[in-house]
C-alpha cells in the first residue's frame, strides 16, 4: 500500500501567543514557522512524492507553498475533512485561560468524551480524519501503485489522532503523542496493519525512498523498523506545541 507522510503546518502566530486557533481565519506562519515551511523541499527531496493534500486552513497551505514551487509537478488537493478540530467557542482562546475550564481536565484524560461548545467531538474529530487519509491512500495506490508516497498537510490533533488509530490505540491514549510543528509522521497502511514508519521527525528521511524490497520481512512491513523522534511534555489541545 502506498505511504503517508504527515506533515504537520510551520509554527505558526497561534502557536507563540498561545491561542487556540482552531478554525480561525487568519491564523499565518510566523517567521520560525515560514523558515521551517522553506526548508521542507531540501527535507523531502529524496521522496518522489505522488501527491499534496491539505487542510484548507492558512497555516498549512503556507506550509506547502514553497514545496509546491520546488516542485511545480506536483498537485496539491485541499481537504477539509483533515481540517483542524472545530473548537466551537473555544476557537481563539488562550490556552492559559482554557485551562480553567472543566472540560479541558476531560479532553486531557479522557478525550473520547470530549465535545467541544458550539464544536465537534474529538471522537467526530479523528473517524473523519482517518476516513480521508484511508480513502486518499486507496485512491494513491490505484492511480500510482503501492509504492507510491502522498503527503497530507495537516494539524496537531489530526495527526496525533491518525497515529492513535494506526497504533491501535483507544482515543483516550492520543494526548501521548507529541508531534512538533513542520515535524514529518509517516504511516504506512497495508492489507493486515499500519505501521508507523516515523513519528514527530524533523530529520534526515531519504531513507524513506523506495527501494527494492527485502528478504525476510512480512505483512508489509518495508524494514521491520518504527523509528520516531524526540517528543516533549503534555500536549493540549491543538498538538504538541501551543494551538493547533
């Protein structure tokens, strides 16, 4: 089956005032963050990419442009189903103030219960996340074959979301992963299981390339290998670091 790469948007202005952005209009990349968009072609350019799909959010078609100029080839579909959680009436509050509220005790320690006012759940949140990238990967392998790479341009809770799914793990365990702005997370999905290939990296990961496949592996598995990256403390809402 084809591979997933999962990139996470630049930092972005809700990430360093705190705020949670949610679907708010407006929400750029800062200057870490543009300079973190701008490196990305150097940090994928040993992947023979098929395809771009992102979240219709600001922050994350910034995140691609330079990629899709690097690479004029390559097609770029926006999604809205890999679109930020809806925060409802939490959209552009600060976390510092959100704390206080009862409900953020349940998104951290039991988020499958988790509904956001005037939102979605964030059980909503990952059945429509996993249902695009599921059918995006289908869709990859019948136009380019099954070893084919895609890349989905996405958000904090998106992507923690789609790794607690490839995991196996229940959505009250998602608040685990940590994923860094611009930081890459590859799954990959075959007929038996997902594998998750890298987690958070903001490495080196031509080793991601395709190459020729190798004696004694099975089910799918490209190198019977799982490396992730270096993660932090307690995520909140909108990922790893700051709003989503």
């Amino acid at each position: 089956m084809a591979t997933l790469i999962l990139v996470r948007h630049g930092r972005s202005t809700a990430n360093t005032s705190g705020v949670l952005a949610g679907w708010t209009p407006g929400v750029a990349l800062d200057e870490h963050g543009a300079a973190q968009a701008a490196a990305l072609p150097a940090r994928l350019a040993a992947l023979p990419l098929t395809a771009a799909v992102a979240s219709p959010l600001q922050r994350c078609q910034e995140t691609l442009r330079p990629l899709l100029e690097a690479r004029p080839g390559l097609t770029l579909h926006t999604d809205d189903r890999v679109g930020e959680c809806h925060y409802g009436d939490w959209s552009g509050r600060k976390l510092a103030e959100l704390a206080d509220e009862p409900l953020m005790r349940t998104v951290q320690q039991h988020p499958s219960a988790a509904a956001f006012p005037g939102g979605e759940s964030l059980r909503a949140m990952q059945h429509r996340a996993v249902e695009a990238v599921r059918e995006w990967n289908d869709r990859i392998v019948a136009e380019h074959g099954e070893d084919a790479l895609f890349l989905v341009c996405s958000h904090g809770d998106i992507i923690k979301s789609l790794v607690a799914d490839a995991l196996g793990m229940h959505l009250d365990l998602f608040q685990r992963v940590s994923v860094e702005p611009c930081s890459v997370t590859v799954i990959r999905y075959t007929p038996m299981r997902p594998y998750l290939l890298r987690l958070g990296d903001t490495g080196d990961l031509s080793s991601l390339a395709p190459r020729e496949p190798a004696s004694g592996t099975a089910d799918g598995d490209p190198d019977g290998t799982a490396d992730g990256g270096g993660h932090g403390g307690d995520a909140v809402v909108g990922g790893a670091t700051g709003a989503g």
